[in-house]
C-alpha cells in the first residue's frame, strides 16, 4: 500500500511541476531582443550563413538537414551554454520547430522558454536585423 502511494504521490509531484512551466510565445521584437535574455538560434548552418542570426544568439542546432536530431546532444550542449535555470529565448526560420521544443523543455524539463514565433523570417520581413554567422 506504501509503494502505490509513494507512486500517486510522485505523479502528482511530478504534474504539479510540469503545471509550473512556462511558455512564452511573442514575435522577436528590438525590445525583446535587446532584452538581455539569452536566444539560442536551433536552425542549421547553412540557414545561419543564409540569413545571418541575431547579434549575440548562441547557436545550437537541433534539427539537422534531413529533419534528424538527437535530443540528448542538444541538451548537453544547452545546458552547457545556457543557464537553464533562468528565462531564454528560442528562434528558428518561422516558429514552428522552436514552437515543438519550447513546448517540450517547458511541460518536461520545466524550462522557462520564451518562443520567437515567426522566426527569423518574421525579423527579415519588419527590418530587423540579423549579423552574419561566423563561425
């Protein structure tokens, strides 16, 4: 009887934790770029060199070419480079994968994620600009 409700209680730790999370999901902004938070940019090389990325943005890819990715390879080297213990921003071409792994960072990791919805796409269409990616 001790066992089932050490799980019940565990569950509901556990969903209470993932209730805590939060997702921000607003449009890159100069004011919320400049805001200090960290952005990590998930898009590929070629679309860094494509469009350049936002000044100060830590790279970090997660989708490959072919749609290929390895959660644990980025998590290592998120919370190697992030302070994943505070707000950070994720952007991407136009929202939609970072949309899918701010979702999951928040409900399973219990991340505090701001989503750039639009994406990089939307900076480029309201004259935001980018600086060229170098490395």
């Amino acid at each position: 009887m001790e066992n089932k409700l050490a799980k019940i209680l565990l569950s509901l730790m556990i969903l209470g934790i993932s209730l805590l999370a939060e997702v921000t999901h607003q449009y890159p902004t100069h004011e919320n770029l400049n805001s200090g938070i960290p952005i990590v940019d998930i898009r590929t090389p070629s679309e860094w060199k494509q469009t350049g990325i936002v000044k100060g943005s830590i790279t970090i890819m997660f989708f490959d070419e072919k749609g290929a990715y390895d959660v644990n390879a980025f998590l290592a080297e998120l919370n190697q480079k992030v302070d994943t213990k505070k707000p950070f921003a994720l952007i991407c071409r136009t929202g939609s994968r970072t949309k899918q792994i701010s979702d999951f960072l928040s409900k399973e990791l219990n991340y505090d994620v701001v989503n750039f919805k639009g994406g990089i796409y939307y900076m480029k269409r309201n004259n935001i600009p980018t600086v060229a990616h170098t490395k």
